[in-house]
C-alpha cells in the first residue's frame, strides 16, 4: 500500500471514529473546523451551525467546489468499531462519504492552492441524509450567496470511481384511503380502505420504467411503494390505510410536472399528500470545466440514477456532478467499508485535473 493510500485510510478511519448521525453534526464539524485554521487563512474559514465553506469566494480564477455532507444515517445495531482490515476501512459513513471527506481535506493541504489555475472551494455541510428541505446545504447558500459563482462544483458521494452526471428528482407522497370500519365476520357492514388501495397497486405493479435520454445520459423514471400503514386490530374492518409513493424522476423535468404525473396515476383513488420535493439536478456535458475533467482524468461517465444535492446545486444555477471514491452497494449498509485503494485514484484524479484545468 502507498503512502498515500495509507494516510488517507488513516484519515478516514479517524473521521469514522467521531460519530455523526444526522442530527448529531457538532463533534465532526468541530474536528474539521480545527483542520481548517490549520491549513486556511482566519478570513477564508465560514461556519454556520454544522456546516462549513473553506476558502476564498472572491478569487478571479473560475472556482471549483468540492463537496461533501458531515452527516452519517444512524448506526446500525450490527455495526462494530471502525477499523483497517487489509485494503479496506471499516466504519459507519467509509464510503458515504468519510472517505470522501478525506480526499478533500488531503487535497487541501498539499495542493498550493493559490497557483492553482482553479480557485478550489471546500464546502462541507449538516443533514444531507434527511428531507430535502432540512438540509445544511440550503442555508449555507442563502447566507452565502457567493457560492452561486461558483463554476463546476464536484459532490464526492460514493460513486464507485466514476463521474456521475445529473441525478434524479425523487417526490415523497402519503396516499391515504378511506374506508369504514365493521367487525370483521361481517365486513359487508363497513368498507375495507386496505382493499381499496388494490387496482391502484396492481397498476403501479404492471407499471415499466420509463427510459429517458438527457445529453447521451439514460436515466430512469419509476414509482415504488416504499412503506405502508393501516389497520388497528386483527379482527376489524380498517377504515384508514396509508402508503408512502416514492417517485423517481429524470433531469428536465420539473417537479410541478412529476406531481401531475403522481396524480395522473392516482385520480380518485386516494388523497394525495406530498412529504417530500427534490428536484432532478441537470446533466452539465456542455460545462467546459467537465470537459476538461473528463478529458484530463480519462475517467468513466455515468448517468446518476439517484439524488444527491446535485440538484440542489443545480436549482441555484450551478453544474456539479457526483465523483468519490466509496461504493455505491456500501452506503447505509451495516458493517460499512470504503476500498483504501480508490481513496488514493480518487486523490490523484482530482489532484491532475485541479492542476490543469481552468
């Protein structure tokens, strides 16, 4: 193992070792923010609650970000101490994203940062594993509305060491069935809203994914039911059930749009609540600075058939893609682990690619 496959294994153990489930931020936050009055002038180093900006926002130079969430999902109950086995670390957040965390810290230190031809920006934020809406990234743009210049933007989520462009929106919806309840041996007497949700769930069972093609990228539309609810004892009719409706929806399309098509596909059948609105985050080919990633690094394209805060970027005007070294089968798993190898391709991609671009 290299030097520097050794040092960045070393460096996302320790940040595995400071727990940070969503919600529970403040220690990790505070370990980086330590790092960064080490490594960044007093004036480039912006905190808000548990999410940070490092570096200059003013620089003449087209700025790069490279970005990345603090926050884990919570831990699992099989989960055992982080740790190095062989080419491996082992720890709760390895590959999504500590790992990647890692990679940009290390890139920080050792590039030098003002001859670069590219002004690098360090954005690293709270709650990105919860509702669109509560996340870390959105307040950090509203306070910092400098961030819309930036140029090119790189979210290091686990991407299995391939450049992930766009990322589908995803739409969160209660649907809830009424019915009237009655004794179960004689359920002609009530109205059974369990039953009721049938026909709406043999047509999303006979639904196909819908392919769609932005900019020579295929993605993927579909409709899950992803959890359900109803019933309040074994012997009577229920007279409410809920299910949640979790649509995935391709870049170029709204989210007004994917909400008519959640109701198109529903009608009466139920009332529909919407929980949860994230948008597609855009396909960026035409950006010269992902050009220039591509062509400089020799890496692999992929359509994101996901969401990350790419989308987010997106909606304020900013292209971004998804590239980081975990593995995409990794995230949220118990037991989770990041390849110490691809921390240092990763490293060493985004090291030639921030030397040469601009």
């Amino acid at each position: 193992m290299s030097d520097l496959a050794t040092r960045l294994a070393q460096s996302t153990l320790a940040l595995c070792q400071i727990p940070s489930p969503i919600g529970e931020e403040r220690a990790i936050a505070d370990h980086v923010e330590r790092w960064a009055h080490a490594h960044f002038p007093p004036r480039e180093v912006f905190r808000l609650g548990h999410s940070l900006v490092l570096g200059s926002l003013q620089d003449a130079r087209p700025t790069v970000a490279l970005v990345g969430h603090l926050d884990t999902v919570p831990a699992h109950p099989n989960d055992r101490e982080p740790r190095i086995e062989g080419e491996r670390v082992f720890g709760l957040g390895s590959s999504d994203m500590k790992g990647g965390l890692a990679v940009m810290m290390a890139l920080a230190e050792d590039l030098p940062r003002a001859q670069l031809p590219v002004n690098l920006v360090v954005v690293l934020y709270e709650r990105e594993e919860g509702p669109y809406l509560e996340s870390g990234l959105g307040p950090l743009f509203e306070t910092r509305p400098e961030l819309k210049r930036v140029k090119f933007g790189i979210a290091m989520e686990p991407t299995d060491g391939v450049v992930q462009v766009g990322c589908v929106g995803s739409l969160h919806v209660t649907l809830k069935f009424k019915g009237r309840s009655a004794h179960s041996a004689r359920p002609w007497q009530g109205e059974n809203a369990i039953h009721k949700a049938g026909p709406l769930l043999a047509r999303l069972l006979a639904l196909p994914r819908r392919e769609v093609v932005q900019d020579a990228f295929t993605f993927y539309e579909v409709m899950n039911i992803t959890k359900a609810s109803g019933g309040r004892a074994r012997n009577v009719i229920p007279e409410a059930f809920e299910l949640n409706l979790n649509y995935r929806f391709a870049p170029g399309k709204t989210v007004a749009r994917a909400q008519e098509d959640v109701r198109e596909l529903v009608g009466d059948a139920a009332e529909v609540e919407f929980t949860d609105l994230a948008p597609s985050g855009r396909v960026c080919a035409d950006n010269p600075l992902f050009q220039q990633l591509m062509k400089l690094t020799g890496l692999p394209a992929a359509s994101k058939q996901a969401w990350t805060d790419v989308a987010r970027f997106s909606e304020l005007g900013v292209d971004a893609v998804n590239f980081g070294p975990g593995e995409t089968a990794q995230a949220h798993q118990a037991n989770e682990s990041a390849p110490i190898p691809a921390l240092a391709v990763a490293y060493e991609k985004l090291a030639t690619f921030l030397k040469q671009a601009g």
